[in-house]
C-alpha cells in the first residue's frame, strides 16, 4: 500500500471514532495536520532520518491515533492541535514548498534552524497567524523574503540568519509592532533599511549585520526606544549617523563599524546612558570625537580604529573605571593621552597607532593589571619607558615602534613572562639589551631595529625556542651573536 493511500486511510479512521461532534472535530484537526506533515516529510531527502523515526502511522489503531501527531518528536499540542514544532538540528534535506502552512491553524512556535533546508520561503508562511517564534536560521534558503512575514502580527522573535537570502527587507516588516527580536545577519540582503521599521516599537534586537545594505540609517531608528542591541556592520551603509539614536537610553551595543558611514559623531551619542560598547571602525567618520562620549559612565568598548577623526581624545573617558577596550588606531588625533587614560586601570587592550599623539611616555601611562595588548607605534611620543610597564604582569604585547623614545630599555620589561611581541624599534634608545628579556620564554615576535643599542647580544636570545621573528639590525651591537639565533626561520641580526 502506498504512503498516500495509508494517510488517507488514517484520515477516515480518526473523523469517525465517536459520535460526539467536538471529538470528531479534535481528530479532524490532528488527522489534517499528521497527513500535512506526512506529505511534508515524504520529499525529505534524507528518508532515513532517525531523529524522526516516530514520525508514521504504522502503529494506529482506534484508542490512540487521536494523539498523532502531538507524540511524534519535536511536536508539542494543545487541546489535540500542535501548537510547537521544534525540529532544530534535526538533519532535515529539503524545501518548505510542502510545509503544511495551511493545516497548522494553532502554530505558535516553529523552529526549524541549523538543518539543510534550501529553496525560497513560500508566501503562505502568512497563513501562520498565530505565530510567535519563528526561526529558521543556519539553513541553505535563498531569494527574497516573502512580504507575507510582515502579515504575522503576533511575532515576538524572527530568526532568519545565516541563510543565502536575497531582495530588500519587506517594508511590511513594520507591521510587526510585537516583535522583540530580529535576526536577518549573515545574508545577501540588499538595499535601504526600511523607514518602516522605526515602527517596530517593541524591537531590543536588531541584527542586521554582514549583508548588501545600502543607503542611510533611518532616522526613524530613533523610534525604538526599547532597543538595546543595534548591529548594522558590515555592509554598505554610506550615511551620517542620526543624531535621534541619542535618545535610545536602552542600548547597550551599537556595531556599525565597516561601513561607508560619514560625518561627525553625534553629540547626542553622549545620552546613551547604558552603553557598553561602541563600535564604529573602518567608516568614513571626521571631525572631533566629542567630549560628551565621556559621559557615558558604563562603556566597556570604545572602537574607533580607521577613520578620519582629528583632534583630542575626550578628557573623561574611563572616569567611572569601566573602559577594558579602546582602539583608536589609524586616525589623525593629535595631543597627549588624557590623564584619565592614565589612571584607567580596568584597561584590557588599548590601540593607539598610527596617528600624531605626542608628549612624554613615561608620563601618560600607569599601572594596569588586567592589561594585555597595548601598541603605541607610528606617533610622536618622546620622553623614556617606564619602568612601570614591567608591573604589567599579564601583558602579551607590548608595542612602542616608530616614536622619538629615548634612554634605555628597562630591565623590568624582562619580568614579563607572559610576553610575546616587543616592539620598540625605529626610535633612539641606547644602552644594552637587557639580559631578562633573553630568557622571555613565551616570545614570538622581537624588533628593537633601528636604534642605538649597544653592548653584545643576550646569548639567551639563541635559547627563545618559541621565536618566529627578530629584528635587531641598525644597532651598535658587538661580540658574537647567539647561538643558534640563526635558525629562526626569519631574523634579522
């Protein structure tokens, strides 16, 4: 008997097990929506699923057949009718254009992520109108997004990342005025972000990251004022950022970064009174970073790097002792590192170079115990290092190139155990190289090129097993270079 004829059969047997019209109507409901889900199953590629081996009508019989398909896996009922399917990470091979969009009346619930589930998403997903969560994200599903979705009025959170879905996002989105999650990240979605969506008025997440979208950021973003998640990078977004997403006292992150985004920050950026990071990296941004971003009491994360600021950084920056990350790498900002920088002792990596600071070293910087990364090249610095820099006792990198540095190199640079990049080259320092940093065990990466360094070469440096790349030529050094520090597979003596 073939598969269809079965369901059939199944069909007749449930509508007529008692005479009492609501039972008849109960198994009415299950037998559509067991034969619905069937028909879906039949053009799995994958027929033998084990995951869904409870998924058949072979062991019917009039007492429980009423419960099908509310006992199969990943289903869940209520009142006789499935109100959940929860199939994530269940190996499933096909499309959606047999789904039983219109035999599942009750569905709030449908997971069907991280499976291999290719082709479009058919427009009946609007028929689903009592949907609340639906996600069907890390699959293979392409085209554009049906504007039928945006018909789903009682959605809370919509997961559709990490697909090959293409087309603008629907502006019937903007109906979803219930919905607290939106995951649309990791796609090929192109064109502008929908004014629309400043309608989506319950929204905290709002991922829409690593697409083709193009155009402004929407001032009616200003609108979401539950929103506490804003992750826009990675895309082609070429505008000023709306000085309305001040009033987003909610937020907690905002990613824009590497984008086509121009102009200056936002003074109102300053009244985000819960952020804890900011991320605007490779932009177009100018201008001076304001003074206002020192207001921001609870920021962890300050990412700036590559663009086209100038000026001071703000001189409040770590006032309440939060900051763990700033880069500001490869800018224009002039000036001395702001004593507030100095006394941030929360700092966890710090990103300086390449742009025009200036002012004496051995003065900006303190004692920071959590610090792990910090690279000062390519600025004006002068003056000498400190030799505080060796009660940094987790650092991994310490990296000083490309300054006006002067004096020696301090012996308790060479306590740092932890230590695998040390870059002090292309400046004026003088004296030897200390023996401590011979025996810097976890090393990698070594330049003190370009100086004046003189005296002979720590023979322990021939001992640095783990070292990958040193430079120490343009010096004055004498005596004979360490043994074996000419098997490194790239230096420079």
């Amino acid at each position: 008997m073939g598969s269809f004829e079965f369901i059939s059969i199944f069909i007749m047997v449930l509508l007529f097990p008692s005479s009492h019209p609501k039972a008849k109507g109960v198994a009415s409901d299950s037998a559509s929506e067991a034969a619905g889900l069937l028909k879906w199953k039949a053009i799995f590629q994958n027929q033998n699923n084990s995951l869904l081996a409870s998924w058949n009508l072979h062991s019917i019989n009039c007492k429980n057949s009423s419960n099908l398909p509310c006992t199969w896996a990943g289903i869940s009922c209520i009142n006789g009718s499935v109100s959940k399917l929860n199939l994530s990470e269940y190996s499933i091979k096909g499309s959606l254009y047999d789904f039983p969009f219109s035999t599942l009346p009750n569905l709030e619930y449908l997971d069907l992520s991280l499976n291999q589930i290719f082709g479009s998403i058919p427009r009946e997903i609007g028929n689903l109108s009592k949907l609340i969560y639906l996600d069907f994200s890390v699959n293979e599903l392409s085209e554009e997004i049906p504007p039928g979705i945006g018909t789903l009025h009682n959605l809370i959170k919509l997961f559709l990342e990490d697909n090959n879905l293409t087309g603008p996002i629907p502006s019937t989105f903007g109906n979803l005025t219930k919905l607290v999650k939106l995951y649309r990240f990791q796609n090929h979605l192109y064109g502008p972000i929908p004014p629309a969506m400043g309608y989506l008025i319950s929204l905290q997440f709002l991922m829409l990251y690593q697409n083709n979208l193009t155009g402004a950021i929407p001032n009616s973003l200003g609108n979401l004022t539950n929103l506490t998640h804003l992750y826009l990078y990675e895309n082609q977004l070429s505008s000023p950022i709306p000085k309305d997403l001040g009033g987003l006292k909610f937020l907690t992150e905002m990613e824009i970064g590497q984008n086509q985004l121009n102009g200056s920050i936002p003074v109102s950026i300053g009244n985000l009174s819960n952020l804890n990071e900011l991320h605007l990296r490779e932009n177009q941004f100018s201008g001076t970073i304001p003074e206002e971003l020192g207001n921001l009491k609870k920021l962890v994360v300050l990412d700036l790097d590559q663009n086209r600021f100038s000026g001071p950084l703000p001189d409040l920056l770590c006032q309440n002792g939060t900051l763990q990350i700033i880069t500001v790498s490869e800018n224009m900002l002039t000036g001395p590192i702001p004593r507030c920088l100095k006394n941030c002792s929360s700092l966890i990596r710090a990103r300086f170079n390449g742009n025009h600071f200036y002012g004496n070293l051995s003065e900006m910087f303190g004692i920071y115990p959590f610090l792990d990364f910090i690279d000062l090249r390519d600025n004006e610095f002068y003056g000498e290092l400190s030799s505080n820099w060796g009660k940094c006792k987790i650092l991994t990198a310490l990296m000083v190139g490309k300054n006006n540095i002067t004096g020696g190199i301090p012996p308790e640079i060479g306590t740092l155990t932890k230590l695998q990049a040390l870059d002090l080259s292309s400046n004026y320092l003088s004296g030897e190289i200390p023996r401590g940093v011979g025996k810097l065990a976890s090393m990698l990466n070594l330049y003190l090129h370009d100086n004046q360094l003189t005296g002979s070469m720590p023979q322990e440096l021939g001992m640095l097993t783990k070292l990958l790349y040193v430079d120490l030529s343009t010096n004055s050094f004498n005596g004979p270079i360490p043994e074996h520090l000419g098997d490194l597979r790239r230096d420079t003596i």
